[in-house]
C-alpha cells in the first residue's frame, strides 16, 4: 500500500523473492480506503506494509484502526513533508505525530541518510533499500551517439533541479537530452531535448544513454542512479557518491558534461561498486526478515492467533 505505485510494484517483487505473498492495494481518492477498511479487507493480513512515510493523517489514522502492526518504508522526501510541510502542523500533525510515535510497529528507511535523518527526530529505523531489479545488471558499451538522460515530474521540476538541465540543453544544442517523468507540455520546444514521459521499457532508454543529470533538493539514493551505473554509464548527481561526478551548481553540471563528451569506454569504477554493494537478493532477505520477525512477535503476544 502506498501513495507510489512503483516503489510499491518493487517492495512486492522483493517480498515474492522471499515466498512472502502480499496484495497490492493502490487507493485512489479518499473514498477507496475507506471502503477499504469498511469492508473489512484487512483481517486477512498478518501485516500491513505501506510504501513511503506518515505524510497523510487518513492513511495513519485509518490503518492503526485495524489493530494489525503496520510497517512505514521512508523513501526521500516523505521525511521533509513529515518534518515541515502540512503533514506537521495543528491536529493533522498530531495524528501523524501519533502514528509515527506510538502506533507503527516497524520504521524502515531506504538508505542510511533518511535513517539519519528520522533517528534525528525520534524515529528509530532498520535500513533496507528498495532496490529494483534493473539494479541487477550488466556493463554495456557506450551508446555511439552521446545522450543525456535525466528526469522529473510534470509538477516538480524546480525539486529535481530541471531549469538546470533545460539551460545545459540551450547552450549545448549539439547534445541529445532525454526526459524521463515530464511530458513537456508547457515547455518551449527545444530540437535537442525529447521528452519520454513514463516509460516501462528503461533497459533501452538506460542502454542509448551515456550520461545521467541528477540535481534534487532532496534525495535517498536514486536507483536510477545505481541502474545507470551498472551499465557502466556515467553519473553526475548532486550527492557524493563513488563512481559519479559531484556537482550542484550550472556551472559544475556544465563543465563535467563537457568532460564526459570525451569518455568512449563505460564507467566500470561506476559499475563496480554497485555490483559490489547493491543486491537486491540480500534487501529481499532483510525486507523478508524484518516481516517474519514482526509476525512472529505479533503471535507470540497474542498467542490465541
């Protein structure tokens, strides 16, 4: 469950490596969770498991009512609308308040940076990344045409750092730029820049780029960042990580993409050290441990179950 159908699709594909059969429930305004819970769907459930943090009251609200130990998986910046945005504020923040404190069974976080940064406001996490599949992959060679592949939403640009991107494309109008997410409805036709919206086929998208533009405000750890690395593509993102190039101004983004114009053979430093430190056998362990233990506390205490 979770307002993220992807990242939801994901969890449950590491639980299913781990024979964990579970349901995907997806609402879809504010009606379907209630009839939800009317219904009475829930009592089949040994747990509830919803994708992203405690940003919505009803949601919180709703699913401590059913008695079952819920589990909250914080992606990115479910922790900034926690922390500031409505999700904090008046009587919505002190149900929310509620649930993260004193009614979730289980906080899980998505790297060690969002476990930080939860842990700084009193919430205790394990660390499991939600690690797509894709991750799983092969060094390729470089795409003969250079490309750059980047990404945001329609209504979050300015988050993911697009005018940016957008700006490298005016002034580099030789270069392909590629844009996962946004459609480019309201955006000035530029005959360099293709929008791609949401795409399901990425191995053909990642294999015909060369290089990754990841600017925004706030991140856990991109597994578009790790997917492109695997393939041994080039990254330049606005967090220090090994194998990609660090930058978080125009200027920097400009001068390292111009550098990458010149590279011919695939980042294998990149492709390394996702290989070596990313594997989605081992979260799906860890995310099936997390759950098995949970269950098993849950009956111990409540032994007529």
């Amino acid at each position: 469950m979770g307002p993220y159908p992807y990242w939801t699709d994901v969890t449950t594909t590491l639980l299913n490596r781990e024979s964990i059969s579970c349901d995907l429930f997806q609402p879809t305004g504010r009606l379907a969770l209630i009839k939800w819970f009317l219904e009475g769907q829930w009592r089949r459930y040994n747990i509830i498991y919803h994708v992203g943090g405690i940003t919505n009251w009803r949601t919180g609200l709703t699913l401590s009512m059913t008695a079952k130990p819920v589990i909250w998986h914080w992606i990115g910046s479910d922790v900034l609308s926690f922390e500031s945005g409505e999700a904090s504020r008046g009587w919505r923040g002190i149900i929310n308040r509620l649930v993260a404190y004193r009614w979730a069974k289980v906080h899980i976080a998505d790297s060690p940076e969002i476990a930080e940064e939860l842990r700084n406001i009193g919430i205790s996490t394990s660390i499991v990344r939600l690690l797509p599949e894709r991750v799983d992959a092969n060094v390729k060679p470089l795409p003969q045409k250079f490309s750059v592949l980047s990404y945001w939403s329609n209504i979050r640009k300015d988050f993911y750092g697009g005018d940016i991107v957008l700006r490298l494309a005016r002034e580099l109008p030789n270069v392909e730029f590629k844009i996962l997410g946004a459609t480019g409805d309201e955006e000035v036709s530029l005959p360099n820049v293709r929008f791609l919206g949401f795409q399901k086929n990425m191995d053909n998208i990642y294999d015909s780029s060369t290089v990754l533009i990841r600017l925004p405000k706030h991140d856990s750890l991109s597994a578009m960042v790790l997917e492109m690395l695997a393939r041994g593509r080039y990254v330049i993102y606005n967090k220090k990580l090994i194998g990609c190039y660090f930058a978080q101004t125009f200027e920097q983004t400009k001068q390292i993409l111009i550098q990458t114009i010149k590279l011919s053979e695939p980042n294998i430093n990149g492709a390394e050290f996702v290989k070596q430190n990313f594997s989605v056998a081992e979260q799906a362990r860890e995310l099936a441990e997390i759950c098995n233990r949970l269950v098993t506390r849950v009956v111990k205490s409540n032994p007529s179950q």
